[in-house]
C-alpha cells in the first residue's frame, strides 16, 4: 500500500510540477485525498496518450497556477474562495475538463460528490458564470468514483456509487477505482450493470496503471470521433 508521502510524489512526477516550479497543496494532507489527485492525474496522461493537450488550469489565476490546490472535500465546481485547479483539456473537437471533488446535481434533483469528474468545458464554463451546481446530464462525459482503504475493503461504497450513476444520464464511463480489493468487492463489481472495475490500482502496481490509462485513452479516442 503505498504511503502519503509517495502518492504526493507520483502526482508531482505524472504532472511535471516540479520542472515547471509548481507546488502540491493538498487541503486535506490525507492518502484519501492524495488517492484523488493520484487518479486525476492519470486521467491527464490518458488524455495526451490519446494525442490531446491537458493543461492545468486555476480558476482564479488561469493556466499553470504556481500552487496546484487540490480540495479538502466535496466543493461548488463555481468556488473561487481558493486557486482550486482543474485540467483543461482538448482533444479533435472536443473540449473538456477534469475535476476533483465536485458537487453535482443529479437527474432527481439531488446532490452527488463525484470523486474525479470529466464535463464538457462549455457545460463547466456556464456552471462558473452562474454559480449553480453542473449536472449529471449529457455533458457528463465520465464519473470516477475513487477509494483508498486502509483494510479490506467491502461493498457499502460501490453500492452507494451505483445509486450516484443511476441518477446520471448515460455517459462514456463510469468507473470505481480503489487501491486494494477484495472476493466480495470483485463479484459485487463483475455484474453487467456495474460500474467498470479498476481495483488495486496504485503506483506500486504498474501494469493496473496502464490498463486504466489503456482504457480511458480507449474512451477518450471514441469520444472524439463521434459527433
């Protein structure tokens, strides 16, 4: 299980931060948090693998903030109370961007912490101009449930992540990531309608890292095609 303290410096190496003088903020210095900022990071290098452009952006400051601030906890997309970063990113003609911990509002109306989000920029651009919650509509392009355990982990939270994916609309890809797995977390997420597995996927095991890359650049290459 790998530590804080080498989560923090595999987000720094995936995002190149320290060769363009960029520092790491957590806000909650925990490996639940960091596990996050980990994922949304691979999500990046998925989208340059796929022959995209990501660019870390402040929401405050612009591109290529000095301090890259990752939330403590569930936020408004809209918040400027903090430089909170997001990726901005394009790829063919499409235009999108990659959150952490943001708050969406679902078809019914309820509210959804989705763990790393990727939304249409337009969609993202009017959520920032009115201040309201993005929803879980069309323009959700993937939801990525992330889940760092500290002990065997079971099913509770993958249940829990079905019930968010039932109030979106249909999207590209819905996935539950963890860090370790167990027999009864494996069956629960082999059905049909699951959410797509990814689990023991951490930097000491590098093979999960590149089938998740594999197959998000996978998602990514079909989405920019279609029209």
């Amino acid at each position: 299980m790998p530590t804080l303290a080498q989560l923090k410096t595999v987000i720094d190496n995936l995002l190149s931060l320290p060769a363009a003088n960029q520092l790491l903020q957590l806000n909650s210095n925990t490996c639940e948090r960091a596990y996050e900022a980990y994922i949304f990071s691979l999500c990046a290098v998925a989208v340059r693998d796929a022959g995209g452009t990501a660019v870390l952006t402040g929401i405050n400051s612009g591109p290529n903030p000095t301090t890259v601030v990752f939330r403590g906890g569930p936020g408004a997309m809209a918040s400027i109370a903090q430089n909170f970063c997001y990726m901005d990113c394009a790829l063919g003609q499409k235009q999108f961007e990659i959150h952490v911990d943001v708050v969406y509002e679902g078809q019914s109306g309820a509210s959804h912490e989705i763990d790393v989000s990727i939304c249409e920029s337009g969609h993202a651009q009017n959520v920032r101009q009115s201040g309201r919650a993005p929803r879980t509509n069309k323009h959700l392009v993937a939801a990525i449930e992330c889940k760092f355990y500290q002990s065997t982990p079971g099913v509770a939270l993958a249940r829990t992540f079905v019930g968010l994916v039932k109030d979106c609309s249909p999207n590209r890809l819905n996935a539950f990531v963890s860090n370790q797995t167990s027999d009864g977390l494996d069956s629960f997420l082999s059905t049909a309608w699951a959410p797509k597995p990814f689990t023991d996927l951490t930097p000491l095991n590098p093979p999960s890292e590149g089938r998740f890359v594999a197959n998000l650049e996978q998602v990514f290459r079909q989405w920019a095609a279609s029209r």
